[in-house]
C-alpha cells in the first residue's frame, strides 16, 4: 500500500515516537518537500527526528502540477496544497491528512482520506498494535493533537475500548 502524507499526522507520530505504525501499514509514505521542511522544523523544538531521517519507506516526491498546486495554495497551507496535488497525480491507497478543510477538499477531488485517528484503528484491526486508547491519550497529550470529545468515544467504540 502507498500513502502520501501532510506534515501534521506525521508530525504526531514523531512525537509520541510510533512512526513505525505507518510502515507496519504501508509499503511506502511519499511526501512532498514542503511536508519534509516543516518536519525538521520540529528539531528545533526539541523532538528527535532521526527516525524520520533514516526511514527508507518514505520518500519525497515534488508535485508536478503547478497550476492546481497554485489553485490550493489559495485555500490551504503549502503542505497541504502539495499533498494534495501529489495524491491527484499519483493516486495513492490513501492521503493522510486530518486539516478538515484539506481532507473535504481532497475527497471532493475523489481522494481516498485516512487520518491519524483512522491509522489507530486500522493497526488495532491489524493487531499491530495490543489497544488503541493509550496511544490516543499520548497524542492529546504529548503533541497536543485535538481529538473532539466526540471523536475520542467512537474512536473508542471503534476499537472495543470505551
């Protein structure tokens, strides 16, 4: 399976330090270069990024088409703008993205989405990972990840852990 990724999910594995989850899931992660740039960004905060660096499963692919690119960027950040673009030009099993208006947007181009909450319950499925609950709580925690109360429940509903 190949996913193409915006920062923020990444960004919240890093940060707990499970970013072996998504290549338990997924043959392969692309992302764009700006995605990449606003991971290391995270270095300076205090967060170790060398996992993400020596990850041979994820790449970083550049966009190609400029003009919808440009069209994006008008309604999004950079990252999403790119990753975006690169789903539609290289239609991946899935973007992983959880910016609601970038996720509305890309189904609304006929891109399949997963967010972080989605990537919890389908290692849980796959049993790569023993419950669901206390890696949600590290998210809300560490990074500072909102998860809606609401979102939290069915989560846990989802998972058998409420």
């Amino acid at each position: 399976m190949l996913i193409i990724s915006d920062a923020s999910p990444l960004i919240c594995f890093i940060k707990i330090n499970r970013l072996t989850i998504l290549q338990q899931l997924f043959e392969k992660v692309i992302i764009p270069p700006i995605v990449y740039e606003e991971i290391q960004k995270i270095e300076t905060l205090g967060f170790s990024i060398d996992e993400f660096r020596q990850a041979n499963w994820i790449s970083i692919l550049q966009p190609s088409n400029s003009l919808l690119f440009s069209d994006l960027s008008e309604k999004l950040d950079e990252g999403e703008a790119q990753a975006i673009t690169l789903a539609n030009e290289i239609a991946p099993d899935f973007l992983l993205i959880d910016e609601r208006r970038g996720t509305s947007i890309a189904r609304s181009m006929g891109i399949k989405t997963i967010g972080v909450v989605g990537i919890i319950i389908r290692a849980k499925e796959k049993k790569l990972i023993p419950e669901g609950k206390a890696i949600l709580d590290e998210l809300r925690a560490k990074p500072k990840f909102w998860i809606s109360d609401q979102v939290y429940q069915s989560a846990l509903q989802i998972l058998g852990e409420s």
